[in-house]
C-alpha cells in the first residue's frame, strides 16, 4: 500500500516550473525533469502563429516529459504571428529568411551549458509548420538527432534531401485541409506553398536506411468515425526506424490536445503518447 501511494503522489507531481530563457533577441521556453543532468533533450516547435506557452499547453508534452526524464524546450519562431523558416515555408520567418538552424544550434549548446543536458540525446518534434522545421533540422543534422516526430507538418523533400539515416516517425490526417496529406495547397492553407506529400517524406527518410521489414496495423479503439493505419518500417534487430501513422478522415490537429476534437483529430491515438514512445525506441 505503502508503495502505491508513494507510487500516486509522484504521478501526481507537477514537473519543475517553466523557465524563460532569452537568447539575443529571440527566447525559448524550458521545462526540466527533477534531475536535470545528463537529461536528454526534446525540442518542441510550435505551428505557425502559435508560441511557446501555447505549445506547451496545447500539447501537454511536459509532464509526462519530465516523469520520464527529459529535458523540454520550446523554442519561439519569430514575427507578429510567430513561425519557422522550413525552407518553402512559413510566414514572415521564410520570407525575412530566418537561420533557425542556427536558432536551434544555439538553444542546444545554451541550455546544455546551463542546466547539464546530454546534447547526444537530442529529440525533436513540432506541429504544422513546427513539424516541418523539425523534419529539416533532423534532415540537415541526421548525426546530431535521436530521433523526429511530426505532425500535420512536411518538410520540403524536393530541394531538402535526407543526409543521412535518422529515425522518423509522421502522424498525418487524410482531411488536412492545411497541409494537404497527398501534397500541394490546401483549400484552407495560410500559404501559397505547395506542400510536399507525406509519402514523399516517407520515402526521403527510408532512404538512407536499407533492409528495413514493413508492417502495418490498425489502431481504431474509438468510436468516433476515423482510424488509424500505422506503417512501420524495422531494422534486422526488430526495432522501427520509420513509423507513419495516418488518420483516415483526421484534420489539421495534435490529436489528445485540448483543441484537437474542434481541428478534426481522432480520439484512436494521443500525439504526445506516440511521440514519447517513439522516442523511447531510439535511447
């Protein structure tokens, strides 16, 4: 009994408090576990016109972050209504032509420097137009990069190659009408960008890979109109490498997020879940 209530009390736990670091002209936000040293790290891009905060709560990564043992910060795009420079995309950060790979690079070796990070542990993941920002970093860095994970977001695959084997995993809804999931406009894109499809990102990532085994399966838990058809792709030790799960009839959302039931996400799989145990794949 002893142990279940002990057990209760650090579920119960909220992680550290949120730390606001500026950086130049620019901030980021850091949420640590309870033993920051040698924790590694997951960098959290928020979509375009979000933020910080925002990702932080919309998401609700932090706390099972922490209980885990990561490290998570959540960097800021820039402009009125925030976004990523991904290459073809978004707003005022790819037109003004931001270095956010340098952004990152730098947040990387501040906060490691500040708190005692593992910068060899180094996740990433995003939405919308984060998710493309994390799919180039991991694209252009594939050394440096654990593991990704993206969401409603594809990296511009025709001009940004895969240099080298990095572990993916891509949740996609079929009815993004932002982020088309076959590629090009969507009817509702804030963009004129023609968006990469998410097979093309598929196959840029397998890539660098060779004899990985396909599987496939259906996630449909829920009763809620959707399903999802998980793709996985594992090397000759059994462990996925490249993982895509499709939402069948699913929108632009961060399905288990507190405004995913309005965007059209499923309730068959939670985001943050499916990132955290992708993640734990790759250690």
């Amino acid at each position: 009994m002893l142990r279940f209530l002990v057990l209760l009390i650090a579920l119960a736990a909220p992680p550290a408090a949120a730390e606001t670091i500026r950086l130049g002209d620019r901030v980021y936000r850091i949420d640590l576990p309870a033993n920051p040293q040698g924790a590694p790290i997951i960098l959290a891009l928020h979509g375009g016109g979000g933020g910080a905060d925002q990702f932080a709560r919309a998401s609700g990564l932090s706390r099972p972050a922490n209980r885990q043992g990561y490290a998570v910060i959540y960097p800021e795009g820039t402009g009125r209504a925030a976004t990523w420079n991904g290459g073809y995309c978004c707003g005022a950060a790819q037109r003004n032509r931001v270095d956010d790979i340098a952004f990152l690079d730098a947040i990387i070796a501040d906060a490691t420097r500040r708190f005692g990070l593992n910068d060899r542990r180094l996740y990433l993941t995003g939405m919308s137009n984060g998710s493309i920002m994390a799919e180039t970093y991991a694209a252009r860095h594939p050394a440096r990069v654990r593991a990704v994970a993206g969401v409603a977001g594809t990296m511009d695959t025709a001009r940004i190659p895969v240099k080298g084997p990095v572990p993916l995993l891509h949740i996609h809804g079929t009815a993004d009408a932002m982020v088309p999931y076959a590629g090009g406009q969507g009817d509702k894109s804030l963009t004129r960008t023609d968006f990469a499809s998410v097979a093309s990102v598929e196959a840029a990532f397998l890539a660098p890979f060779s004899m990985l085994t396909r599987t496939e399966r259906i996630i449909d838990p829920a009763n809620d109109g959707m399903r999802v058809i998980e793709r996985n792709y594992a090397d000759g030790t059994g462990r996925v490498q490249v993982r895509v799960q499709t939402i069948q009839g699913g929108g632009h959302a961060w399905p288990g997020s507190r405004r995913a039931a309005r965007q059209g996400a499923t309730q068959d799989i939670s985001a943050t879940t499916e990132v955290l145990r992708f993640f734990a794949l790759h250690p």
